[in-house]
C-alpha cells in the first residue's frame, strides 16, 4: 500500500511552509507552529489527509476513470510528469490554457491538428515543402506539443485532478469545481484548503516534497491497475523526465523535528568504507560492461 512515513517526510522538507506573514487563515488547522519565522506544517495531519486522499484516487481509477496531473510551475513539472507517465495518467507541466476542461471540445480539436503535424513530420512530408512554410510548421508543432501532448491520448474529462500549487493552478481548480470533477491538491500555508476536495497541506516549492507525495499517488494508481495491467504491452509515448531535486534534510535536523511530531527518528548508519568501495567497484563493473556491449555492437 502506498504510504507516507516520517522520516521521508521530513527528509524532503514536507513541513517547511510558507512564511508566517503569508499565510491563509483556513490553513491553521494543518500548521504544527512556527520556527524562525516560518510555518511548520502538521505531519500527522500530512499522513491523513493523504491517506484520505489516495482511498479516493483508487475508487476513482477503479471505476475506470483517470487522473490529469498538474503542476506548471518550474519546481513541480518534471516530478509530475514522471508520476503521471509511470501510472500511465494524463499531465499538463508547461501551461494550463483557460477552457482545458471547461471547453474541452476546441482542447480535442487543437489535439487533432497536433496529432496531423506529428503525423507529418513522422512520414517526411516536411522535407517536401518550402523550408519557410516547413519551419513554421515545426514551430506549431512545437508549441502544441509543449502545451497538450501530456493530454493527447486523454480520450475524455479526467475524472480527478492532482494539482501542485493552489495560487498557480487557480484557473485550472476553477475549471474542475464547475464541472464536478474531483480535485486533489498539495496545499501550502499560503493557499486556501477549503478550493480542493481532498487537500494534502505540505510544502508545495520543494522538488523533492512535490516527488515524494505525487509519486506515492502514483504509486496508488499502479497498485490498483497492476493486475488489469499484467502482461499488456507498454509503449512509451515520452520519455521518462530526470527529476533533479534537492539534497534531502541533514539527518541531525530530520531527528530535531521528529521530537516535534512526537517521533524517535534515529539518523541513518552511515555507510562503512568497505560498503562505499564496494559499491563503487559494482558501479565500475557495470559501467564496463556496459562499455564492452557498446563496443562489441
């Protein structure tokens, strides 16, 4: 079962809110205290919410719908499209365009002519046309590509949105409370709870928070679908994002907060020199292995 504990909690900063002069009145009931001036996120409130919120992805995808993940803001795109290719779901990571949802006929029409440009570039129609009308072309493509090919295969409304930043994503949160469509958000200090259904409060400007919770709801979708999944063919239609995210908390500090929560969190063992040296001589081998395929191809 996809959970949340503690210490990767912490480890990824999940508790840092905002600072204490910005900050939404309806999010006291998840704010812990404050330290230095800054907010501190209730971890125990984190693991509930989420664990709400994950029942509720699964009796979603279990009836056979979908989920659109969203996240537009530079810290949460390469995390949410990870999520969402690895449980094969649906994502918006470059801009929301107003009426996705809400006018999602037009939405279909501008897929079809991307779906018509790839098209064309695949089969080399490109290279037989004037260079001025093919690069144009291309730049179309380019554009379309960047704002809706996370949406192209989406056969129809998602029936959830998992969204990162309730301040950034206003328009599309707006879109779903009009058509009824279940929303689910990482919810900061800053931002409104009571906008989304199923609101998970924690740091939503980490990368590595943003990863951990969006990849535990991921991991949510695959538990459920793992079985309607077996033996199906996979064709990746992207490739996987490398997700470059922050050093995790110093395990001095992850121990400090958890006797905040309530919780005995002992630092990690470091590993001895003999351990480090043999996983780098494993690396070593690997990579010439890899290095004499290579060679031998």
């Amino acid at each position: 079962m996809a959970e949340l504990n503690m210490r990767d909690l912490l480890e990824a900063g999940v508790h840092f809110g905002h600072p204490t002069r910005k900050w939404h009145p309806n999010m006291r009931r998840y704010i812990y205290g404050a330290r230095s001036g800054i907010h501190i996120i209730d971890l125990h409130k984190t693991v509930e919410m989420f664990d709400k919120a994950q029942r509720a992805v699964k009796e979603i995808v279990n009836s056979g719908g979908h989920v659109l993940f969203v996240g537009t803001k530079k810290q949460a795109r390469d995390a949410i499209k990870e999520a969402a290719i690895r449980s094969r779901q649906f994502h918006i990571t470059y801009r929301w365009l107003g009426g996705t949802l809400t006018n999602f006929r037009t939405i279909q029409s501008r897929v079809k002519r991307l779906k018509e440009l790839e098209r064309m570039i695949q089969e080399g129609e490109l290279e037989r046309i004037p260079k001025k009308e093919a690069s144009r072309l291309r730049k179309e493509y380019e554009k379309l590509e960047r704002n809706l090919g996370g949406v192209k295969e989406m056969p129809k409304l998602p029936s959830a949105l998992f969204l990162v930043d309730l301040k950034e994503e206003h328009t599309a949160v707006a879109e779903a409370r009009k058509l009824g469509i279940t929303t689910i958000a990482i919810v900061d200090t800053n931002c409104n709870p009571d906008e989304v259904d199923y609101p998970i409060p924690g740091n939503d400007d980490a990368i590595r928070a943003i990863r951990l919770i969006a990849g535990r709801i991921a991991e949510a979708i695959i538990e459920e679908k793992q079985l309607e999944w077996q033996g199906a063919e996979v064709v990746p239609t992207e490739e996987m994002p490398i997700v470059e995210e922050e050093a995790p908390l110093p395990p001095e500090q992850v121990a400090e907060y958890g006797k905040m929560f309530g919780e005995e969190i002992t630092p990690a063992t470091p590993l001895s020199d003999e351990e480090i040296m043999g996983k780098e001589w494993e690396l070593m081998k690997r990579h010439r292995l890899e290095d004499l395929e290579e060679d031998y191809r």
